[in-house]
C-alpha cells in the first residue's frame, strides 16, 4: 500500500484545520456557562483518529498560530486574548487529546480483522471518551476556576455535567466514522509504513 505523500499530508492537515474551524463555529450559548456547547472535541477525535498522533496535532497547531494572529478562527474570535479567556484550558489540552487518540485509535484499527468491527469500535470510543472527551475537562475545569473565580462544584456544573451525555454522542459518531472509513485513513498507511520500516525483513 502506497504512503501518503508530503503533499497529500499538508492537505489533509489543512483540511482537519478547516474542519476544526467549522466545527467551532457551531456553538450553542449556555445562558448558565461562559462554556458554550461546539463541535471541537468531535473534530479532534476525527483529525486524530484520521491523520495520527503528529499530523492532528499539526493540525491543531495551525489554527491556533492563524488564531493567535487575529483571524476569527475559533468561535468567530481571535487573538492571543482567545487563549487566556474562560475556555482557554480547553483549548490547550486539545493537542495533548490529539497525540494520545492519534497514538491509539490507528493502531486498534489496524488490527479491526482481528478483533472484529465491533470490538474495534467500542475500543474507539472508550480511547476517544478517554483522551477525548475526559481529559478535555482535566484542563478545561480547573482554568475555567481561575479564570472565572467559580467554586469547583460551580465549575463542573457549568462547564462539565451538561456535556457529559453529549460529548458521548459525539464520540459514537466519530468512533462510527472512523470505523466505517478505515481503508481510507491517512494514519493507517503511515503506522504501516513505520511498521515495515521497523521490520524490513518481515515485510520483504
């Protein structure tokens, strides 16, 4: 199988930059929270499970460079204010979601013949609820305290239980997706690519 190309590599990473920015786009206001409800940790998933661990996390990097220039690239906002606001936690755990899903999701793909779609998709999305969803708010609720002065209690109320049972949803289509679309997955054919480098013989 044919790796993927530097070209096709810059592509893709520009168009799961895109896709973030879309994705963040998509905000529902909670009168309750500074926190509104987006699409981000959905496209993280996506970009990680689809490009890898390097690729998703350059993805990321590149918007948040356009972001921190002033282009409204998150939310409709921009600047370097974006990322010290309420939600900047989020914001900086996110490449750290990448690295962890994009290390993980490929590699139990991979091996989907051997443990079986659904196996594999219920794999998906325990790492994706895990290092997706989860470990967001590790970063997200204990800045959005400093940030905002909220209580603990008040912190989670607002910027954590709400997104718990959507975040899920989210993940079930993102784990679905990257299941359905493997064969296809940039990130597959470069740990392919690794692997026969690691093993030439047992490739040749």
């Amino acid at each position: 199988m044919p790796t993927v190309s530097p070209l096709r590599r810059i592509v893709f990473i520009a168009l799961f930059a895109a896709l973030f920015v879309v994705f963040s786009a998509i905000q529902i206001q909670l009168g309750f929270s500074p926190v509104p409800f987006t699409l981000q940790t959905m496209a993280v998933a996506l970009a990680a499970s689809f490009l890898g661990a390097r690729d998703s996390f350059l993805s990321l990097m590149l918007v948040y460079a356009l972001t921190a220039t002033g282009l409204p690239l998150i939310g409709y906002k921009g600047g370097l204010s974006l990322f010290a606001g309420p939600t900047a936690g989020f914001l900086w755990i996110f490449p750290a979601c990448a690295l962890l899903i994009g290390l993980i999701v490929p590699r139990l793909l991979a091996r989907t013949a051997e443990l079986g779609p659904v196996r594999t998709f219920l794999g998906t999305l325990i790492v994706m609820e895990l290092f997706g969803s989860l470990l967001a708010y590790v970063g997200g609720i204990p800045w959005l305290m400093q940030a905002t002065g909220m209580s603990f209690a008040k912190a989670m109320a607002g910027g954590c239980y709400p997104f718990l049972l959507p975040d899920l949803l989210k993940n079930i289509v993102a784990a679905a997706a990257a299941v359905a679309l493997r064969s296809y997955l940039p990130s597959l054919r470069l740990l392919r690519a690794a692997e026969r480098s690691e093993h030439p013989t047992a490739a040749a």
